[in-house]
C-alpha cells in the first residue's frame, strides 16, 4: 500500500464525511423551508440571507445548552446512545459510489471509500447496528416514554429490515452481485437503471426506508404527541444535536443508497453519447447523483408535512402483512422471470 | 353502559403498583404532556402500548369562577365566561347575556338577535378550526392545522375589529352590544364567508380520504347513542353518534329558528364522524351567517342593544351632560337596581355542546348562585372509562376529539 493511496482515501474520507455532515446540517434548514413552503409561510430568515446560518446558529445553541443526566438514568449507556447513533450513521455512506473514477496526471482515483464486494450488507448492518443507539438511549433515561419509544423504535427497524433485506435479494437476483459499485455501474444510461426491472422492490425498499429513518409517516418512537419526545425526551444540549443529526444524516444516506441501487446512482441519460472527455462525465456524474439525492431528501420533506402517522398496530400489521408478502412474491416474480428469459431468450 | 369495562379502582388517583406479577405500568399523561393541550391529567395503567384502565384528574386551573361569580355585579361575570372556553369566548359572552336578559326579561331588538348569530357562530367556526386542526396533528399531520390556523387568525381580526379584543372578548353588553359593528367589520365577515369554504375544501382534501387518517380515526373511540346520552353528551361528539340534539335547533335562542341549517350527524359515533360532524357545522355556520347578513340589511340601521336603561349603561358624554344618564350610570355601577327573585336556566349551542347558566337570583346585584354546565367536563368524564382497551395513540387522538379545553374543564 503505497502513501499517495492513504492519502487519496484520507482526503475522499475527510471529503465525504464533510459533506455529510453538511448535508445533514442544511437539511435541518430545508426542512423547515419546505415545510415554511408547504404551509404557506417563509421559514427561518433572520441567520443571514435566506436563513443560511440557521443551522450554525442551531448548532451553537445546542453546544450553550445545559446538559443534563437525569438522576435515574445510566450515565455510561445514556452517553454511549447518541455516540452510537452518530457513529453508525457517519459509517454508512463508507461503501456509496459517489461517482466514477478521475484521471488526475497518471493517477486514477475511485470516487469511492470502500469497495468492499458485500457493500449492500455492509450498509444494512451497520444501519441495523443504528437503532442499538435509540433503544440504549431510550432505555438508558429511565423514563417511561423514552422507554415506549425505545421499545417503538426497535421492533419498527427490526420488522421493516426484513422486508428491506427482502426487497434487495430480489435486486441482486437481478444484479448478480454486492458490490454497489458492480451494481451502480451495470445501470449506465437511463433504460438500465433498476427501477425499470424492479418497481415493487423499489417501492417496499423506500417504505421500508422511511421506517428506517424514523420519519412520518413512521416517525412512532419520536411521535410528540404521544410520546412527548419518544426516546429523547431527556436528552438535551448536544447529545439531542447528535439524535437529531444522526436522523438527517440516515435520511441522506438512505437516499444515496436508494439513488444508487434504483436509480442509476452517478449514472445519467445520454453519458455516453455526448462525448466528453472521462474526467468531465464523473463529474457530471456526481452531481447527477446528488440531484437525484436531494430529489429523495425533499421527497422525506414532502411526505413528513403531508402525511398523518400510523399506530403502532398498523405499522407492524402495514410491515409483516403487506410488506413481507409482496416482497416474497417480487422475489419469485423476478425469479420466474429470470427463469423464462434465461431459458427462452 | 355494556361497551366499556368500568374502571378498576375508581377515584383511586395513583394506581398501587406493588403486583411485581402484573406487569403493568402506571403512566402520567398530563398535566404537562403535549396531548393534553392544556393542564390536566390522566394516570393511566397501560400494558406495553394498551391501556388498561385511568383515571382522570382535573383541578389544576380551578379558578372557582361560580365562587368569584357570585360577589360580582351581573355585568362583571362576562370576562369570566370568557375564560371557560376560551376558543369560543363571544358564545360564553353571548350565552351569559341571554341568561341575564332573561333572567330580567329584556326584549332584544332583532338586529341585535341577528348580530350575535354572526358572532356565535364565527365563534363556532374558530372552535371547530382548533378542534379538528389539532385533531390532523395529533395523528401527525401538521400542515392542514396551518391551512385552517390562518383562517382563525381572520375571525380573530372580526372580533378584533367588532370589540377590541381577540381571545378572551367579552363582546356585548347586558341588553346588546357596546357598539355597533363598523363598515370594516361588516366587509370582513362578508369576505370571510368567500374566502373560508375553499380553504376548508383544501383541509378536507388533506384528511377526508386520506387513508392513514381514516384508519386512525375511523372506528376509533366509537360510542353508542344511549352511552353518550347515558353521559349526557352534547354537542358535536352527540351528533357523531347520530343523535340530532342541537340547542339551536332544540332551544332555539337568539332567533336561530328563523335560520334555515342542517343539523349533521354521524352514524359510528367515532373521531372520524367527530371531525366530519365538525366540518359539517362549519358550512352550516357559514350558511347561518350569510343568512344573518341579509337579515341585518332589511332591519333599520344603527340599533345595538335594546331600550333598557336600567341595565344598558349610557354612553359616557351622556353620562356627564345628562342627568337621567347620570343616574342610571350610578344605579348600575353601584348596584342599586333590584333584580328578580327567581331561577332562570339558559342554554347556548357551544364549541363543545350545550353550554348552561343556571342562576339563581335573590333580588340583588349579584347571582346568589351560579352554575355554569360545561360541555368539556360532562363530556369528558366518559374520558377514562372509554380509554380502557385501548393504545395509547388511539387514546390520544381521542382526547383530541373530545376537544376538551381546560379552562373549561375546570371553570
């Protein structure tokens, strides 16, 4: 392993974990523009122009706030639950493609941190390992709420993974391989992408998405009205920064993920038939990518001010009922016709 | 009486959770929590997320206003009857005048009659708007309570511009009101009939057939006819169970059976039937208003309050330059004027349903008692029985429904 590699990875992981967390942190801001644009008001405006200092401002304020541990709570586990979260959460967006490779002098970089070629299950584990800093987190403040959301959150995730997982085995049917890069390169163009082979897989994987994140309209281990604050009710100061963020930051991930496995990822229409030069289609390519990332990100936005939230009972009726079944059925739909195009083609 | 289990142990307000085997937890919803909107508390035993049984506690903003009401000149009681509900303050106004006016037997000029439709019903409108925009954010939609909150924010500005005031109103007078509406107020509740039905179709449009709120709420808290007629419901939460008990209707006061309106009611009893029982009543108020408009055009102009010096206080210039005024100005701050001994109940058609004022007078300025029947208190204690059995969401939505306001819970 010779130095300039370390140093590309370093550099592409400082970039990515950057951007990240920016992302996260303006998407605190669009949120509440689009909800401002939603309900016919202006949003926040006053942190500089447009309100783009808004989330530094929040930031700030999260980091004056008064910390408080609740007497009954466990002090270690109450610490590691947002530590945990924002860990996961940070770790994710290791295996994403972000675009295809530069050539600077003779040097080609990969726009990409890990290619490691079970890159979809790593995502699901460590997103699987996410909910561990709700559930510690909740269960850690001794408080009945936190308590309910904590129990909330953990048979949400763990039911709509399943459906999740199963959504994806009927991908790589298609697919034939982990790798997300394999899977994001074999989608060039625009008629290859997968939501054309696979439009129920998509549709149960950004549902199951949406329970992922916590957000409406699965948002139960958080839901204000019932739970107060769900699992962080007696969270304060930065550690409620780090749940918050933690949120935003799945929510970007999960639209990366879903832009690379349904929706081409780098890819765009005509790539190919333009004729430029490598450097300039990744480069085109990745912000294609991030269009199609932040389409997602205000899709979340879009849904999260319109729709009410679902019980608790309909939730898991909505996850093991409909979910799981039609995902067994995508996944023998898309063998069959494997089968028959196999055979017969 | 046979739909609800009755509650384990009655009036016990903290459960004893000494039963390691029972498993079940005791929680307090209120007086702080968020759904609660306002200060009150239920402690709940729940099983995971299924209540087994609560109890309601109310209390916490007791003011004793039937206490206070009864040291208080009759004029003086109106500010606080806008602090019962305070969503619909101008129908406690309005309600507590009537009962003294006919306590006293004034006659009230038919303008008058018609103007205090106009108000009590805007005054429905802003109610049902609080009611089912929180309904649309208890179960997590919070962008209709916006859409219908600014058309809120518009009667808030007809009241503002008829009396002053925008939440606690204390609108009108003993005998009237204390002016007239202004042009700008008239062309205001004019535009606020156009401007109000498309924005409450946008509502709609949002909730109506939008099936996550239709499982939430439908079949959700249903109640029977004869449960809630058992518990002396009234109002909207009657209506949903199919029952067409409407004071308006009933009890016509203030000339409402000269208005031509529909009574809606719903079948199951349900929040689903609740929230379209409300919207309902929205169009019909404003049906009720337009009609009122028309009515006021063809009364002569520029009467506000009827010819009853005794109790009307005179206008203030008169007060200095005129003798007769200055006397009854006297007689009435001070309390000289007798009153009959009698006992009088008047009913008005809330926010929340049949809101009374039982009062009994011993000839003096001051009621020698006075009830108010609240519609938030009857109606919500069916709260906790019906709460057992089930989630805590559904609970809360239900609440929600309820519409259950704490000042006027607590009074």
């Amino acid at each position: 392993m010779e130095t300039a590699f370390i140093i590309e990875k370093f550099v592409l992981i400082t970039i990515v974990f950057v951007l990240t967390l920016v992302i996260a942190m303006y998407s605190t801001l669009a949120e509440r523009k689009v909800a401002g644009f939603m309900q016919d008001r202006n949003g926040p405006d006053r942190a500089g122009p447009f309100g783009i200092l808004q989330p530094l401002a929040d930031g700030g304020k999260f980091f004056f706030k008064e910390e408080i541990i609740p007497a009954g709570a466990h002090k270690s586990l109450f610490i590691a639950g947002p530590t945990i979260a924002i860990i996961t959460a940070c770790i994710s967006s290791a295996v994403i493609p972000w675009g295809q490779q530069l050539t600077i002098g003779d040097r080609v970089i990969d726009l990409q941190v890990a290619d490691i070629n079970v890159g979809i299950l790593y995502v699901f584990g460590v997103i699987a390992l996410g909910v561990y800093g709700i559930m510690l987190g909740g269960w850690a403040s001794n408080n009945k709420f936190s308590l309910m959301g904590a129990i909330r959150a953990a048979s949400q995730s763990i039911s709509y993974e399943i459906a999740m997982g199963l959504s994806i085995i009927a991908l790589l049917m298609v697919t034939q391989t982990l790798s997300i890069k394999d899977i994001v390169a074999q989608q060039s163009g625009f008629v290859n992408w997968n939501i054309w082979v696979q439009p129920l897989g998509f549709i149960i994987f950004v549902t199951c998405a949406f329970a992922e994140c916590n957000r409406v309209p699965f948002d139960l281990p958080e839901c204000e009205t019932e739970l107060v604050g769900g699992y962080h009710t007696e969270y304060s100061s930065m550690k409620l920064g780090l749940y918050m963020f933690s949120e935003y930051i799945n929510m970007f991930v999960s639209s990366a993920v879903m832009s690379a496995l349904y929706f081409g990822g780098y890819n765009f229409p005509f790539m190919n038939d333009l004729g430029l030069s490598q450097n300039w289609i990744t480069i085109i390519g990745v912000l294609a990518f991030f269009l199609k990332i932040f389409a997602f990100i205000f899709f979340f936005m879009w849904i999260r001010w319109t729709l009410p939230r679902f019980r608790y009972d309909q939730l898991m009726n909505l996850g093991w009922k409909i979910l799981i079944p039609l995902a067994i059925a995508n996944i023998v739909l898309t063998g069959i016709i494997t089968l028959i195009k196999d055979t017969y083609w | 009486m046979s739909e609800f289990k009755p509650v384990v142990k009655p009036n016990h307000p903290i459960f004893e959770d000494n039963d390691p085997q029972d498993e079940l937890v005791t929680l307090n919803l209120g007086p702080t929590h968020p759904a609660t909107h306002g200060v009150f508390q239920n402690v709940l035993q729940v099983d995971g997320e299924r209540i087994v049984s609560g109890v309601s506690t109310i209390g916490y903003i007791h003011r004793a206003f039937e206490k206070i009401a009864e040291h208080r000149p009759y004029y003086q009681i109106t500010p606080l009857t806008d602090r019962l509900n305070y969503c619909s303050s101008p129908i406690n106004n309005m309600g507590w005048h009537m009962t003294v006016e006919k306590l006293l037997g004034i006659e009230i000029p038919k303008r008058v009659q018609y103007m205090r439709v106009i108000i009590m019903e805007l005054a429905r409108i802003a109610d049902h708007i609080i009611c089912n925009g929180i309904l649309g954010v208890d179960t997590g939609a919070f962008s209709g309570f916006l859409y219908v909150m600014q058309e809120r924010e518009f009667i808030y500005e007809i009241f503002e511009e008829i009396c002053g005031a925008r939440l606690t109103t204390n609108i009108g007078r003993i005998g009237g009101f204390e002016r007239d509406f202004n042009e700008v107020a008239f062309q205001k509740i004019k535009e606020f009939i156009k401007r109000y039905p498309p924005v409450l179709a946008e509502f709609e449009d949002l909730f109506n057939r939008n099936r996550i709120f239709i499982e939430r709420t439908a079949g959700v808290a249903s109640v029977s006819p004869e449960t809630a007629l058992s518990y002396s419901w009234s109002g909207p939460i009657l209506r949903a169970t199919g029952v067409d008990y409407d004071v308006r209707a009933n009890e016509p006061y203030s000339s409402y059976e000269e208005f031509d309106f529909d009574i809606p009611v719903g079948e199951n009893g349900d929040v689903y039937d609740r929230y379209m029982v409300r919207n309902e009543e929205m169009r019909q108020s404003l049906r009720i208003i337009a009609q009122a408009l028309e009515k006021i055009e063809k009364e002569p102009k520029g009467i506000f309050h009827a010819d009853v010096p005794a109790f009307y206080l005179p206008p203030k210039e008169q007060v200095y330059n005129n003798m007769e005024a200055l006397i009854y100005h006297f007689k009435i701050v001070m309390g000289e004027i007798d009153t009959p001994k009698t006992e009088v109940y008047h009913a008005v058609e809330g926010g929340n349903g049949e809101l009374g004022f039982y009062l009994i007078s011993d000839g003096g300025r001051s009621p020698y008692r006075l009830h108010f029947r609240r519609p938030s208190f009857i109606n919500y204690q069916m709260y906790a029985p019906m709460s057992s059995g089930m989630l805590l969401s559904d609970a809360i939505i239900n609440m929600s429904s309820l519409n259950v306001i704490a000042g006027e819970l607590d009074a």
